[in-house]
C-alpha cells in the first residue's frame, strides 16, 4: 500500500478527480488505510471555507449548491461539494435525489463534487464529514458546500461541521414551526428564503426574522442575515455569497471563526473515539459473555439496566 | 428521597396515573434518582407487549393508535401510550403535534398516555424508551404503544425498542420510495396502508408486497401481513389487532419473542455505557486541558484526528 498510497496523496494533493474520488471511498468505508491517509492529510488542511447547506426536502438545496458553485468558479475558486445522506441505516447505495442540476458542472475539473454516505463510517456522520472535508480541502478547494437534507438530529450535526451554516426555506412548507422543532434556529448563520417569487415569501422572511430576534445565539455578535433567492433563475445568489463572505470575515475579526474550528476539531476527536468504543461494544455483543449474560439478567428483571451498563463499563475500560 | 420514593413506587405498582407521570418525568429529565427507581422496579417488568408505531408525518399515527386503544380498552386491557418526539435537540418543550385524537380516553383511568421528549437523557432515545417503558410495564399495562415520526434513524431504533413494530403508510405520499430509503421495510412486523379508501391505496399494497417479498429479514419465519385501514372510521383496525396478536403467538413459539427481549436488554445496557462514556467526553470538553490541546493540535494540522483520540482514549480509560 505504501507506494500506491504515496501515489494516491499526491494526486489529491494537486486535486486530481480520480485520486480525490478513491480517497473519499476510503472515508465512506472507513478504510483500515483511513488512519494512515489522515495522518499524511493533516498538515494540507485547514485552508478552505466550509459552508453548510441545509434545509427541508424540496427547498430547493440542489439548485442553490449548484448555483452558488456557479458564482464560485466565476470568481475564480476551486470549489468542493459534498452532499450528505444520513438517512439509510441500511442496504447498499446512497439512493440520493437528482444531482442532475450538479451536471453542469461535472467537466470543470476544477470542481469536485461527491456524494456520500456514511453508514459504514464507525464514528458516523460526526467522523466521516470532517474527514471527508479534510481530503477536499487537500485537495486545494478555496470553498467546500456540504449539503445535507434537514432531517432531525443531521442539520444540527451539520453546524458542527462547517465554517458557515447556510439555512434555507421557501413558503408553504411550514418552515416556521419545523424550523423551531427542529433547532435551526440556533445553527444558521445566514438564513436563505428561496422560491422568494412565489406567495406567502415575504411571509417567511418576516416570520423568520422575528423568531431570529428572539433566539439567543452562542456567537453573540453576529446578526444572521436573510436572504430572498430564486435559485432556478440565480436571482439572490450573488448576494448569499456575499453575506456567506462577511460572515467569516466578522468571524476572523472576532475570533470566533477559530473558535469554532477549535470545537469542530473538539467534536471530531470525540466522535472518534465514541466510535471506537461503539466498536469495541458491538464487537461484545457477538462475542463476550459478560454482555450476554447481563442482557439475560436484565431482560429477567434480576438486574436493572444501571447495574448491568456499570458492570458492562468496568469490563470494557479495565 | 426514600420514604417518598416508597411512595412514588408503590403509586406506580398500582397503576395511579400521577405517580407514573411523575415516574416518568424521572426517565425524561435523566435524574440522579433513576437509577434507584429503575433497579427497584425491574423485577416488576416485562410483562407488557410493546407494540411500536411508526411512520412519516401525516399517516395517521394518532388517529391509528387512538382506534387501537379503543379497541384494547373493549377486550379488558390496561394501555399505555408512549408518543416520542426525538427531534428537537433544543429549546425546552416538546412541540408535539395534535394529541387532540387521544383526549378521548384521556379520563379512562386504565389509559396511561404519555408525550416523552430525550434530549435530556444522556443515553438518549436508546436509554430512554426502554426506561419508560418499564415504568408503564410496572404500572400494569398490558399492552403498550410507542408512537414515534418516521424520521431517519429513529423508526429504526424504535424497532429496537418494542416486541412489534407496525409501519404505517398511505397512499399519496412517495412512500415507497422512502420505505426503502429509511431501512423501514426491514423492520416492521406488520405494514399498515392507512387512507384506504384514498385513490392509490391498493396500488401501494401491492408495492410493499414485492418490497417485502424482495426484503431479507433477520426473523426468517414470520411474513410481515399488510392490512388496510381507514382509522379515521376505525375500519381495519380490528384485523391490525389481530395481526399484532398473531405476530406475538408466532414470536413465542418460534423463540423469536424470548431472543428480540434479549437483544433489547443489551442494546439498553449498551446505550447507557455509551451515554455514560459520551458524559465523561463532554465533561472533558469543558474541564480537561487535554481535549483541549488535542483539539489545538489538529486544528492546526499538527496531529491527525485518530492519533489524537487515541490519546484522548487512553485518559478516558485509565
């Protein structure tokens, strides 16, 4: 593998599609080889502005990535994509939506685009995304847009993951109440009301800004801006990239922009090692006795759960 | 605590209502007092059939369970009613939808019905439902009903979490689609397609026939029936009962109902070592230098993420 995996660095170092496709695989599957490839990575990142992208089903994410990587190319950036799906616990294949409107782009070399799944990582979306992030950033992307479809826990997730979190909306979909159910609130750090031509849009843009004014953030001095797009036309584009680019500026000027590296880095040791203990949990459950015979006992009502979980940590930390 | 909680166990035992609130909240808020509640009342479970109700918002879920109750009461069983909202990871409250449906039986003293946020439960959902559960198995409950949204990963963990799971569906809604997206269709025991009455109804039955004919499952004997309902006029859920039943009668001879309860049991033990773990990193997030300066490290590309957990592992488990 040494030889082959000297090869393999050096082609995502100087962003060669091919090489970069073959690592992420190796991310996705959480290749013996993964520790080893990170290892060599590490010092190539830290470079690019990672943006997040999410919202609910049918908002229009597909349309505004590939729009927003438009207006990237434009100014002259290596651009990253990178569209998560959480959802499948199960059977092979990402099954994800059209990525027909990321056609477009699928000749620009100087785009790289990837979908991935992350069932078989062991630390799951928390490990893979970093990781994943960290082989396009590399790979020389000024810019990476994770996308992920706002679905429970996965949107929050994704705010960990990134730089700047890019929220989006449109009208008729209920956003309001969802948006508060489902904390993206808390995350977004531009919110986007896209299909802005449609009625009941200035609705949300309104509703959004009174439940922003209320929501206490963590990052006290910044102020998420809402932008109106049309993304099937591009209108409003140009101005969330803007508005994408201040918001890492007030950050670089706060710190807070290091700050939350900082966590992200944080939560990225810690879903590693949550990982590993998962691991080494599920390899108990085949194999060792002990977990076994506690599960008996707590399914007889002999021993209640606490007992069994403390009896089962004693043997796994000793 | 003691006396009081004497008390508090005793009320449960008998089946009083504020005392399994009560109870409950415990499980909710992750208190300090669970765990001697838990280990005095584990020989007191495993007696209820947990049936759990699962699918995308707008299937008929409440209306589903409602009917069910009605038709449990009618047979002389005690019910309880578990509606989990996994989604919100923020904001106190639970924001669930209409419990309108279940206000019916909301004097009927023999129906215990409870809305359960996790956030606050260390081990989450995994840790928290079987907790509950046991609290409503201890108040005598003969049967009870988790209801939870299929959203992502938690339709799938609620299979892990019941003896039967139902998965509702109905016409109207792409669901085959998302069937197989979200690994549903390895776990249901028996598929509701609700709205039968509606255009399209038959022709997803005869989708989710070729699905689950096409699906491997892990409990090889036991065919997973479809039953057609419309629970706005409680029309199939007699048969859905009876196929609940049946369900449990072919569990029970095979061995299949005695080796899911175990794997229940060790998936519960393992959740709250797991949560055990995860509280002992998020106090080191705060408290310990040696996150910290890991973080630093491979933030800033001197150390890669897997070398730093290992270390972080080591201080963990030493």
């Amino acid at each position: 593998m040494s030889v082959a995996l000297d090869a393999l660095l050096a082609g995502v170092r100087t962003g060669q599609r091919r090489a970069v496709a073959r690592t992420l695989s190796l991310v996705e599957n959480d290749s013996p080889h993964l520790r080893e490839v990170m290892r060599r990575l590490a010092p190539d990142s830290g470079y690019a502005h990672v943006v997040g992208l999410t919202g609910a089903p049918g908002v229009g994410k597909s349309t505004t990535t590939s729009e927003l990587v438009a207006e990237l190319r434009t100014a002259g950036q290596r651009v990253g994509v990178l569209a998560i799906d959480p959802s499948s616990p199960f059977s092979g294949g990402a099954l994800l939506g059209d990525r027909i409107r990321m056609q477009v782009h699928s000749t620009d070399n100087d785009v790289l685009i990837r979908s991935m799944a992350t069932r078989g990582h062991l630390g799951g979306l928390s490990a893979a995304t970093p990781q994943a992030l960290r082989v396009l950033d590399a790979a020389r992307c000024d810019t990476v847009i994770v996308e992920t479809v706002g679905v429970g826990q996965s949107e929050v997730d994704i705010a960990d993951a990134c730089d700047t979190t890019v929220v989006l909306m449109a009208p008729g979909m209920g956003d309001s109440v969802q948006a508060a159910k489902a904390g993206v609130l808390e995350i977004g750090d531009v919110y986007v009301v896209n299909k802005s031509d449609r009625p009941g849009a200035q609705a949300v843009v309104r509703d959004l800004r009174t439940m922003i004014a209320l929501t206490e953030r963590a990052d006290g001095a910044w102020k998420p801006p809402i932008v109106s797009t049309v993304s099937h036309t591009g209108s409003g584009v140009a101005e969330l990239l803007l508005r994408i680019g201040e918001h890492r500026a007030a950050g670089e000027a706060s710190g807070a922009w290091g700050s939350r590296r900082q966590r992200r880095a944080g939560l990225e040791i810690q879903a590693l090692v949550l990982g590993t203990l998962r691991r080494r949990l599920i390899v108990g459950q085949h194999d060792a006795d002990g977990l076994v015979e506690l599960a008996r006992s707590v399914r007889e009502g002999e021993l209640d759960s606490y007992t069994a979980a403390d009896r089962l940590l004693e043997e796994l930390t000793n």
